[in-house]
C-alpha cells in the first residue's frame, strides 16, 4: 500500500525526539489520507489491510472510508468494531472511533444507535473540547430525532460552553428553540451563528423562520431571499423559495384602486 524508502526507517532522532511512527501509524494515516481524497480507493485499500492483520486501525479507515463515501450503513459496525478494539488495547482513539460510529449512525437515521456510541465517546473523557462539541452537538441531533427536546436542549448547551465558535451548535440552538417556542432565546441564538457564519444560506433560512414565527414578515421575506442569494441552487434556497411563496399566497388582496 505504501512506497516507504527504506533508509526512513534507520535516520537517527534525537533523545529528546518521539519515538519514529510504526509502519502501522504511517500507513493508517496514508489511508485516512486516501479516503478524503479517493473514498472508493481507500476502501478497497483498508479492506486488504485488513486481511492481512491490519487490526483495528485497517477496520477505522475502513469505516472512515465508508463513511466519505456516503455508505453509513456498511460504515458503522466497521467503526464500531474499531472502537471495540481499540479499547482493548488502551488506545485513546477508540473515542473518535466511537464518534465516528455515532456520527455514521446519525446519517444512517439509526438515533438510538448514534446516542449509544456518542454517549461511549464523551464518556472516555480524551477527546479533546473542540471533538467533544462536535460529539454534543449529535447527540443532539439524535436526541431531537428521539423526540426527547429538553435533552437536546442540554446537549447543545455543553457544545456551546465547550466550543463557543462552533457555529452549528448556535444554529441548531436557534432551530431548537425556535420549535420549542422559546423565541427570545432562538433571536439571541442565530444573532451569535450570523456573526460566526456570515453569508451562509442555512443562517440566512433559519433567521427568516424566526422572523416569521416573532411576526416579523418583512425581516422574514429580507432572510428567505438572502438565502437564495447566497446559495441559488442549494436544498435551503428551496426552503426558501417555498417559504416565500406561501407568504405570497397569504398575503391579502391589495385594496388599492387599479390604474385604467
């Protein structure tokens, strides 16, 4: 898989150097390389490098790779074997295994599947606050798709305190309180995600739903439109578009005197 030069592996480090990886590391961090680049590839490539003894760090790039290239369903149980595996052998990455596993679960529409991994790599406690938000911030989704929204609401409260840049934990805030009536607190939330993610049709969609909710039909109109503006051909400037026409429709019939 790999084309090492041999002489690599004889260079003399310095006491004070890391120990040289193992032809393991090296060549788990080529595959991860690979799949963000050639997901097909790369699983085809884990998937040999797991025959041939390639142990838990074969079956995380294996998973990995599914993962990128969008086959959730195949992706989870590799990544959780990995994480299995990892474990057992002390390896503080199983957790961003088991994130990973939660992550692919998420996508997969599987939420109690994603809660149970997601719940096993917070509970390690060695990610790092940035990883753990990012993992708060699925549970949240999970829990939301578990109709459990207070929980949800707690979830997004820890992403928040972990990684206050995290802009998608504002803006989910935002949609959650916005469902959950709680208007102040979704204007406060999307006023904070504008600022971390500016010209961004989801920010922009997501604002006009909670201008209409607060009654404020021409800020609305203002947001639905910038969200088209910003990304014409993507699922929210379609969102918006509907949100659009439907406040058209509603709107009364002018009274004004028509010109002859």
């Amino acid at each position: 898989m790999l084309n090492l030069l041999p002489s690599l592996l004889f260079i003399a480090a310095p006491a004070s150097a890391q120990p040289l990886p193992t032809l393991n590391e090296v060549q788990f961090d080529e595959c991860i390389k690979l799949a963000g680049a050639d997901p097909a590839s790369a699983v085809t490539e884990a998937s040999l490098w797991t025959q041939q003894g390639g142990g838990y760090l074969a079956r995380a790039c294996h998973g990995y790779a599914l993962a990128t290239d969008f086959k959730f369903d195949l992706a989870i149980p590799m990544l959780t074997e990995a994480a299995k595996l990892a474990e057992d052998k002390g390896d503080a990455r199983a957790a961003r295994f088991w994130a990973q596993a939660g992550n692919a679960a998420l996508a997969a529409d599987t939420p109690d599947a994603a809660l149970a991994a997601l719940d096993k790599a917070l509970a390690s406690q060695t990610l790092e606050s940035t990883e753990r938000a990012d993992s708060e911030v699925d549970r949240a989704r999970a829990l939301v798709a578990l109709n459990r929204p207070a929980d949800a609401e707690a979830a997004l409260t820890t992403a928040r305190k972990l990684s206050p840049e995290n802009g998608t934990a504002w803006l989910l805030s935002a949609t959650l309180a916005r469902r959950m009536n709680k208007l102040p607190d979704a204007l406060s939330y999307i006023q904070t995600t504008a600022a971390l993610l500016p010209r961004d049709a989801a920010v922009a969609l997501e604002a006009g739903n909670i201008a209409i909710a607060a009654g404020d039909e021409a800020a609305a109109r203002k947001q639905w439109e910038q969200s088209i503006a910003i990304a014409p051909n993507s699922r929210q400037a379609a969102s918006a578009t509907a949100q659009l026409a439907a406040l058209a429709a509603s709107a009364p019939p002018s009274t004004e005197p028509q010109s002859r």
